[in-house]
C-alpha cells in the first residue's frame, strides 16, 4: 500500500496575494500542512503542486518534494482541486509510481493535525469510502436562511421552515476545505473527489476557518492562537 500527499498551491492568488506562503505566525503558511503531513507518517511521498519557483522553493525547504510544475492549464482561476489531483497522479504514473490512496491538502490549512489526516485514513479504510473530508457544522440552521429582495425586503428560502423551532431541524454542515482523503483509482474513473460514497468526519468551528479575506487571515491567526493557549 502506497500514499500520495499533495499540497495544491499555485502562484496566481487574487483576494490575498502569495496567499499560499504568506507569513501565519511567523510562517509560511503552507508549513503547517507539510509540518501535518510528515508527522502523520502516513505518506510516502509528500509533494506541492504549484507553477510558482518561489512556492516550490519554500515548499521544499519547510520538507516537501516538488518532482516537477503544475501546467498552466491547471494554473487557472477555474482549474477545479480534481483537475490538479488527476495531472499530478497522471505524471506521477508517467515516472512509473502509482499510489493506492491520494490525500489532497490545502497549503492554507494549518489546523489540520495529524491525528486528523489519521483518523480520516483509517475510516477510509475502514468503511471502503471512496474518499473521506472533514465537515463543519453551521453555526446556524441553514432551512432558515433568508434572501433579500427588491427595496430591501427579506423572505425565506425556505418558507415552511419559518416557525420550526431552531433544535428541531435537521443539522447541517460544510465542508471545511482543509483535505480529501481519496481511493485513488475510484475517484479517478468517477472523475469526482465527493462521489455517491463518500465519508466525513466532523470537526469543530475551532478547528477550522475559511481563509478567503485579510479578515479571515485575521479571525484563523487568532482561534490559532486560542487552540495553542487551551493545550
């Protein structure tokens, strides 16, 4: 059995520039996730995908492996995680190296332990998931969202639920955007990482943070800092 981890983290950010490296803390941010990775001692190659020479040569420095760039196809604002993933595994198969499962990892995911990246390997395995990803749950019942309208107004999208207790809805979660943990050769011919048989673990709002704003780098610096203090 043989694992594959890739750090997708291409040069091009647009809301925070250098996102992908850009100093969390002190460090690069994408050395939290090679940091995860090799302590997880899950994998036997831990690689970054990126088109950027300054990426890779941080990427490799904090203790990744940068074996050759991503495309520029795959470069893009519209190059989905699945399109770097497939290019990658194929190239890899193109060097002779095959792997039996591929975790994908954001470069911008520095709660991500490796107790976690453990725990999701081993309920892949256990329950024969083609992939398995951590969810948050919402902090608010998502079947009493509101929309707003012309001048102002508000309905909700969903009118039924409108006097439904909040604790009698069902609770719903979103995916945190930290990793999949992939059955490679499943997801691949499904051409999908979330696939009709796809598994989940559930972590906290501590635990995870969206990173799209220099106010989210903000709020991710400081629940960081909150989770070291409380251990």
């Amino acid at each position: 059995m043989s694992n594959l981890l890739i750090i997708p983290a291409r040069g091009g950010s647009k809301r925070i520039p250098r996102k992908n490296i850009k100093n969390f803390l002190g460090r690069p941010i994408i050395a939290y996730s090679i940091e995860a990775a090799i302590a997880s001692n899950l994998f036997d190659e831990i690689m970054v995908s990126t088109d950027d020479e300054e990426i890779a040569e941080t990427a490799i420095k904090n203790g990744a492996n940068v074996p050759f760039l991503r495309s520029a196809k795959n470069s893009n604002d519209y190059a989905t995680t699945f399109d770097v993933v497939e290019e990658v595994v194929s190239k890899y198969k193109s060097l002779n190296k095959t792997f039996d499962f591929t975790c994908c990892l954001y470069a911008c995911a520095p709660f991500v332990t490796a107790n976690r990246l453990i725990e999701s390997f081993q309920l892949l395995q256990q329950y024969n998931f083609d992939s398995v990803l951590p969810l948050m749950p919402f902090g608010f019942p998502i079947q009493r969202a509101l929309k707003r309208l012309e001048n102002n107004k508000v309905d909700f999208f969903n009118p039924e639920f409108s006097l439904t207790r909040s604790q009698d809805l069902e609770q719903s979660f979103q995916d945190a955007g930290q990793f999949y943990w992939m059955n490679t050769i499943e997801c691949l011919k499904k051409k999908a990482i979330l696939t009709d048989n796809t598994g989940s673990i559930v972590i906290s709002e501590m635990e995870g943070q969206d990173i799209d704003t220099h106010i989210d780098w903000k709020l991710a610096e400081l629940k960081y800092e909150l989770i070291q203090g409380i251990k």
